[in-house]
C-alpha cells in the first residue's frame, strides 16, 4: 500500500535558508516540500493545498512569521507550526497563546533543529497508530556492531521480506562469535531495530564506549583507546553521525590527546600498537594521532589547538573508508580504487562540520590527507605549495603511518628502511624533506 507523503511548507523570505531547508527536510523526512517566499506567499499556498507541516521564518518583508501563525489558529489549519528564527518564540507576543505552535528552530542549527522536528513527528505519529505494525520503520544495524558491543540492546528483527521483519532477539540478550556466524554465514550483514529506539543504541553505544575508556589502567590505556576507536567508526559508518555520539567522540579525543600528550617514547607506544590485533582503520587512525602530534611538536606548532585539530583528523579521517582496505597508501600505489575511495575525505570533512566544537581547518586537513603533489595526489592533485602547512604534515605522518604497517610485516622498521618506503613522496618536497629530517629527532623506533 503507498503511503501518501505529507506535505510540508517552508517559509523565508532568503532563498538561501528555504533551499538548506528543504535539503534538510528532504534528507531526513520522505514529504514533498513546498516553499513560500514571504508570510503573504505561505498564506495564498495554505489557501489552496492542505499541509501537514509549515517551517516558518519570522521576520519577513511582506507579512510576517506571526501573521501566518494567527491565520493558522484563525482558520483552524491542520498543520503544525514550527517558527524558524535566530530569535525565540518567546520574543513574539503572538506565541503567548502556544496551542499550535509544534516546535521552534533555532537559527542556525538548521540541521539539529530540522532533526530534532522530525523526530517529535516520528514519536507522534507511533503513538497514534502504535498498533499499526504496517508502519514501523526499520533501522539497519550490523552485525559487526552487536559483535561489539557482545549484546543486543533493543530487540532485533530479521528482514524475511519488503516491509516484513521478524523478531529474532529481545532486547537485553547476549551476542557473541556464534551468532555473528550464524548470520555472515547466510551473507547476513544487517539485521533491523524499529527505528524509534534508535536512542537506546546510542545509549548502549556510549555507554560501551564510556566503560571502555573508564575501565582502562596504564596498561591497557592504548587497547582500549583502540577499541573504542572501533566502535566509533563503525557507529558512524552505521548510523552516520547524530548529536547523541557527541559526548563519546569527546571523551575519545580526549583520552586520545591525554595519550599523544603524556607519552613520550613514541617509539615505545608504536611498538605496543604494531603488536596489537584489530582493524587497520582503527590502528592507523591513532597511530596517526600520535606521530602527527609529536612531529608538530618538533616543528614548534605544540598548542592545544593544534593538537586538537591533528587528533580530530587523525581520528574521522578514514571514517568513509571500507573496513576492508587493510592499507591506504598500498591501494593508492596500486592504482585500483573506486569513487568511494576517492569521495572519502570529502564525506568525512563533511561529516566533521556538523559536529560541534570542532576546530576551524579541521575540514581541510582532512580533504587534504592524499593530496601529496601534482600526479600523485588525489582527489584534486593539489601542487603541494597549495596544501596548508598542517595538510603537509597530516599527509606526511599519514604515509609514514602506513609505511610503518607496511614495513613491520617483514622484520624491525629502521628510519633508513622508511626513508626509502617514503622517497618520491610529493616529487621530494622541500617540506618533506624538513619532516622527514624531524623525524630523525623523535624516538620512533
Ligand atoms: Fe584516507
Ligand atoms: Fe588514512
């Protein structure tokens, strides 16, 4: 049976704003969007077509946000109101009387604000047909995660059809290699949550993450810094990001710069991290981290902004990339790599900007990750004195992480051994050249 789309009505006088708008809405909310100009334009469509939802700016040139607002309540129009302004509603006397106003988006977290709408949506509508499970939506969630996190923590069906989920496990129930297998055995690699308890495995996620950091002594500071790595990047390969990871990405970079500040034998720590097991995103992502750090230690750059946006790159970098590319810089020699290869600091500077607090040029330093000259960069072949000065040593620490990995295969890495590993990289930039020379001074090996 299809499901008629609601309608959904954006009003702003800035072509700018309605066209975020609509993406945003688009994104997260299957509606045909519609858009109006001014609070009179919104008035005329609210006349002639019925809407489920109107997003409605308030100060505007010919009639306002308020204006559309009375006219609402007057005509007794069943959509619901959402203000959309840098100012609160509270601002306006016309909001006094509140019964129809549904929610308040508060420029400019656009995004948020479009999320958080739509889910208040999505929680209403459940429970008005609770007992309609025709119209559950399912969530993926992969078996590599529930593996992670050893449980299930809402109940999880199996897709048997188009729109037909079966339940397979109830919330709370144990997940281990066994039923891992069970499942990739069939070429099972998703299983579905009913997507309203999305929250709760955030919850669990985090609260996964959080034990890991919290459960870690000097010892096993490294391993579990590793591990929570893991989880993370396969949560926002998941689910993408949401603002309920951010407490835990915190907590991550945290522990991270605690870990690239504190210990000063690298060499000791990279030798801890080379005999680690586990996934080559999460190994290389925090190696990264730390030789990053210390080469722009030696290069005078030691404040903690610095260090902020090195560990924040080092750690989101690759989150695009497949869990199966087991080294970056192999695959860029070998020529043989796809869109989504070339797409991945891209995505993942995009996927940077929307969470808070992230430091200015984060963004581009992680676009800038393979772009290491003319001919061999990607994706833009950028000449190196284009690339920023951070860029040059992101990319750098970069391919002498991977170079690391690639040399510990076959016995004791030795700077002479890396040297040659690393020769040619950018045509021998002068500014390789310094790093590379740097790198004779920290204790790598
Ligand atoms: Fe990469
Ligand atoms: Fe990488």
């Amino acid at each position: 049976m299809e499901v008629e789309k609601p309608n959904v009505l954006i009003v702003d006088d800035e072509d700018e704003i309605r066209e975020i708008l609509t993406f945003f809405v688009k994104s997260v909310y299957p509606c045909n969007v519609s858009e109006a100009i001014n609070g009179e334009d919104a008035i005329d469509q609210l006349k002639k077509q019925n809407f489920q939802l109107v997003i409605c700016d308030y100060n505007m040139p010919v009639k306002n946000g308020g204006e559309v607002y009375r006219y609402m309540i007057e005509t007794d129009q069943p959509a619901k109101y959402v203000m959309c302004s840098s100012d609160t509603p509270q601002t306006f006397p016309v909001f006094k009387d509140s019964s129809h106003l549904f929610g308040y988006i508060q420029k400019p977290n656009l995004m948020n604000g479009v999320k958080e709408i739509v889910e208040k949506i999505k929680v209403e509508s459940t429970k008005m047909s609770q007992s309609s499970a025709l119209e559950k939506d399912f969530f993926p969630i992969g078996i590599n995660l529930l593996l992670t996190l050893r449980n299930v923590p809402v109940d999880v069906f199996i897709k048997i059809a188009e729109g037909k989920h079966v339940k397979v496990y109830s919330a709370g129930s144990a997940f281990d290699e066994t039923d891992f297998l069970k499942f990739s055995e069939k070429h099972i690699d998703k299983l579905y949550t009913e997507s309203l308890t999305s929250k709760v495995i955030f919850q669990s996620i985090e609260d996964h993450v959080q034990q890991l950091l919290k459960k870690r002594t000097k010892a096993n500071q490294v391993e579990a810094v590793i591990e929570a790595q893991s989880v993370i990047l396969s949560t926002f390969k998941e689910f993408g990001f949401d603002d309920l990871m951010v407490p835990m990405v915190e907590a991550q970079i945290e522990e991270t710069l605690k870990i690239c500040n504190s210990d000063k034998t690298l060499g000791l720590l990279l030798g801890k991290m080379l005999k680690m097991q586990g996934s080559y995103l999460a190994k290389h992502s925090f190696m990264l981290a730390a030789i990053t750090v210390a080469l722009a230690n030696k290069m005078g750059w030691n404040s903690d902004l610095t260090a902020q946006k090195l560990v924040m790159s080092s750690l989101f970098h690759d989150v695009f990339l497949k869990e199966s590319v087991d080294n970056e810089v192999v695959v860029l020699k070998s020529g043989q790599y796809d869109g989504d290869f070339l797409d991945h600091p891209k995505k993942a500077a995009e996927l940077l900007e929307r969470i808070p607090k992230v430091p200015p040029d984060t963004g581009r330093i992680i676009l800038e990750q393979h772009e290491v000259g003319e001919e061999s960069g990607i994706p833009r072949a950028m000449p190196i004195h284009e690339t920023s000065p951070l860029g040059q040593l992101f990319t750098f620490s970069h391919y002498l992480v991977d170079a690391i990995l690639i040399l510990s295969k076959s016995g004791p890495v030795t700077y002479d051994k890396l040297e040659a590993q690393l020769s040619g990289l950018g045509g021998q930039s002068s500014k390789y050249k310094k790093l590379m020379g740097l790198l004779k001074e920290i204790d790598l090996f």
